[in-house]
C-alpha cells in the first residue's frame, strides 16, 4: 500500500479519537493506520475499536517503553511504501494522502517534508496558551539540501521544523531501512522527533520541501513537549519520560546540558548524536559556547535548581578545559534571573504578514479535527490539487486567503448582528407588554380603591339605616313626655 500513518500514543484516549478521525477523512485511499499503543489502559483499545474501520491496525507493547521505543514499535508493523507519524493529539489534513501521492512522483521525492499548522488544544498546560492556530499560506515547492538543511539548524540559523522530521514529513521505507542498517534503530535517541529531522536529512541527501501544510501538530494537556520542556520537574508526565529514557539506555549527550531550554538543548542534544553516530565527517560543528549563553540565559528552572544547572553547564565541557575556564570567568557567577512566561500563543491575533494567527474558540474549535476542518476550509484544497508557486509569491496569495477569511468572518459579524437586532425588537415588543400591563395594573388599583370606598359608604349607610328607628322613636318619646302633666306635691 502506498502510505502508512503511525500514531503512537500513551493513555490519552480523549485525544486519540480525535486525532483518528482526521486520519480518516481523507480524499485517499490507499493507506492503512497503525496505532501504535503503549501499555495504555482499555480505554485507548476502545477508542480503536469504535472507529469500526479496516484501515486502522492496533498494537500494543508489552510493558511501558521510552517514546522513541515506542515509535519504534510502531514503525516495525508498517507496510506502506511511505510512511509519516502524528502524534496522538496530532491531525491530518483531508487533502494531505492525495497531494503526497502526487509529489511522490516528482524525480528523487523519497522525502517530502512540509509545514504544519500549530494548534493548542483548550487543556493546554500552560495558562492563557490554550484555543490557538497558527497557519502558513505559502505555496512554495523546493528540493532541499539535507547536509545544507542540517548546517543551518545546527547553527539556529533556521528552526528545526525545516528537517523532515517523521513529524512533519512523509519518508520512503528504503530511507528508514537504511537508518536502521547503521544506527540498529530509526529512532536511538530520546527526543525523537529532531533527531529523525537530522538522521533523514541525512540519509536522503536532497528532499522535497513544501510550506503547503498537510498537518496539524496539536499541543495538549499530556504533550510531552510542554511536559519536559516548560514544566520540567513539576508533573508525573516528566517524570516518567526520563525513567522510561534511562530504562531503555537512551541518554543525552555529555556535551550538551541537560536543561530545559527550548529549541536550543533538544536540538543541539539530537545533532551532537546524530553526527558523532551517522555523520561524524560532515563539516557542521555546535559553537557550544554560544549554546552555553543560552543556557544560562534560558534556562526554566527554579531558584533552588540553579545551582545545579550551572554546574550542568560547566560539566558539558568536561572534554574542553579551555571551555570550562571561560566559563568560569564569564558565566560561573551570573546570578539566578527568574523564567519569563512562556508565550506560545501571541498577544495580537491576526496576520502579521507572514503567518495566520486565530482564536480557536472563536470559530468553535474544540479539539485538532475541529482546528483540521476550519484550517481545511481556508485553505480549500480538498477537492483541488494543489497550485504550486515560487516564494515570491507566497506574500500575494497569503493575502488572497486573508480576504477569504475576513469575508467568512464578516459574514458571520452579520449573521450576529442579525441575531442581535431580532433579540432588540424582542426587547423592544417585552417592554412594550410590559408598559401595557403596567397601565393594566394600574387601572386595576384604581378600581380596588373604588371598591373598597364604595364598600366603606355602604358600611356607613347600613348603620345609619339601622340608627333611624330608634331615633325616631326616640324624639316622640321625648315629646310624649313632654305632654303628660308634672304631678304637685
């Protein structure tokens, strides 16, 4: 078959369903999807189990593994003639199968790789960073140096999204069988994502590179990104990230700090690997000073720990003695300066020219198949293939899909406004009701108070009816016994 979609995943079935529906709305056929399921609770299996589809295979380890074993795992039970991976709070796009199966048949296209779209579901652990997308709109479709891409992330010259990590790329088997023949494994190293970008870069020598996203790389309450990088220490997530790494014998390398220290410390860690395991010769070297300054500078760790993260810093120049006097001299004293906050989701929203930046929950995206649908809607390349450009271009037709979208959203400005007035003129009709029984009741009290002095007069005019006999009978008494005569004495 032509394409295999691994998707590995530990207990986060709530994200997992998600994640398969988007890989099953696809405009493509010919693909199968292996779960890749480690040790999970039933609930994992049950979510596999209500897709109902014969595309999606499940398979499950024996006991916890690290990540990178796990992916390993999973990648052992494929049997496409290319294979990509999402993350189980990860999404495909629906055009992502068929435009893949057409750049595949460009000359020496054993790797595409692309630019996915960024989303952070609403549970994201980091305050205030949740109900996020970022977007591309560029159009562009190059080959790619692999040794040129890999100097140039190494130096953080461009970011690591540029190699065609497993992540953001679709790789032919033959690629990975070959990274398996040197290394005895695709994935030998505990942050597997970089250093697949590298170890493939490599391996393939030239790739296929498009800014045309396929997918959406989801950022969640269980990521182990956020988990390891930003809260460090501080969750069960982290913890059991490095027990399951030092249990499996994946370690980092001695001359890279092992700090949170995000892109710098995973970056610099899976390239001193990869080029001491696969490319030792290749003329691209770490400045490992400068990557110390940003240690130092960055570094999210608390005040109690930093300390120890300045002894981590010197000890990864243990080989360089040189290294570790300058250090003494210039950085052994910098005082502790608390972490900023972290800022995955800008203050402004908007375009700013080159990416798309919106508010999740402003379109009602809950979860990464609601982000891919929204995302696909903008981009509209379901039903058409994609038109390729050159970079130049990318500027006018981000903004052709700038104004698409702002007519999606006046349209919906307009249906509120419509919502609005008709809740107006039923405000408008309620208080008219409302002053009509007002006057009603107002009329009313004026009746009751007529009542009840009709009823007061009528009290009085019954008693005065029930004096008059007996005053009457009164005065002719009186004058009765006016007329009888006085009797003398």
């Amino acid at each position: 078959m032509k394409f295999s979609v691994v998707i590995p995943t530990r207990e986060r079935a709530e994200t997992l369903r998600f994640a398969l529906r988007t890989c099953l709305d696809q405009t493509f056929d010919d693909y199968e999807i292996i779960v890749s399921d480690n040790f999970s609770s039933p609930a994992t299996k049950a979510v596999v189990d209500e897709c109902g589809s014969p595309k999606v295979r499940y398979v499950r380890t024996s006991e916890p593994v690290a990540m990178s074993t796990n992916w390993e795992f999973g990648l052992s039970h494929t049997r496409g003639e290319y294979v990509l991976l999402i993350g189980d709070d990860d999404g495909l796009l629906p055009h992502a199968l068929t435009e893949l199966d057409r750049l595949s048949r460009e000359p020496g296209a054993r790797v595409i790789r692309w630019s996915p779209i960024y989303y952070t579901w609403p549970n994201v652990a980091l305050p205030g960073q949740g109900d996020y997308i970022e977007m591309s709109f560029g159009c562009t479709l190059r080959h790619r140096d692999g040794r040129t891409v890999i100097r140039e992330v190494a130096a953080f010259r461009e970011f690591y999204t540029a190699l065609p990590m497993l992540y953001n790329a679709a790789v032919h088997r033959d690629v990975l069988a070959t990274l398996r023949a040197r290394a005895g494994r695709v994935f030998p190293h505990p942050v597997p994502d970089v250093y697949s970008g590298f170890s493939i870069a490599h391996a393939a020598e030239r790739f296929l590179s498009t800014a045309v996203p396929m997918s959406v790389s989801g950022q969640s309450a269980a990521s182990n990104g956020i988990a390891t990088l930003f809260n460090r220490g501080r969750n069960a997530i982290d913890r059991e990230f490095h027990a399951l790494n030092a249990r499996d014998g994946l370690r980092s390398e001695p001359t890279v700090p092992d700090l949170p220290v995000y892109p710098h410390v995973p970056v610099a860690d899976a390239f001193a690997f990869a080029k001491r395991t696969l490319f030792p010769d290749l003329d691209a070297d770490l400045d490992r000073r400068a990557l110390a300054r940003v240690c130092v500078t960055n570094a999210r760790v608390s005040r109690d720990d930093w300390p120890a993260a300045l002894v981590a810093i010197r000890d990864s120049f243990a080989d360089d003695p040189e290294s570790q006097k300058w250090f003494d001299a210039e950085l052994a004293a910098t005082l502790y300066t608390p972490p900023a906050r972290v800022q995955l989701r800008p203050e402004r929203l908007g375009f700013d020219g080159r990416l798309l930046h919106l508010d999740a929950a402003a379109f009602g995206v809950s979860d990464v198949a609601g982000a891919a649908q929204l995302c696909a809607h903008l981009l509209n390349y379901r039903d058409q293939p994609v038109q390729y450009s050159h970079s130049e271009d990318d500027r006018h037709i981000a903004a052709m899909k700038i104004a698409d979208l702002a007519h999606v959203c006046n349209e919906r400005e307009r249906a509120i406004l419509r919502v609005h007035l008709s809740s107006t003129d039923l405000i408008q009709t309620v208080h008219r009701l409302q002053g009509v029984c007002d006057e009603r009741e107002k009329i009313i009290l004026r009746a009751d108070a007529q009542t009840r002095e009709l009823n007061r007069q009528l009290r009085e005019e019954r008693r005065w009816s029930l004096k008059r006999p007996l005053l009457a009978a009164k005065r002719l008494l009186t004058r009765a016994i006016g007329r009888v005569p006085v009797p003398k004495v």
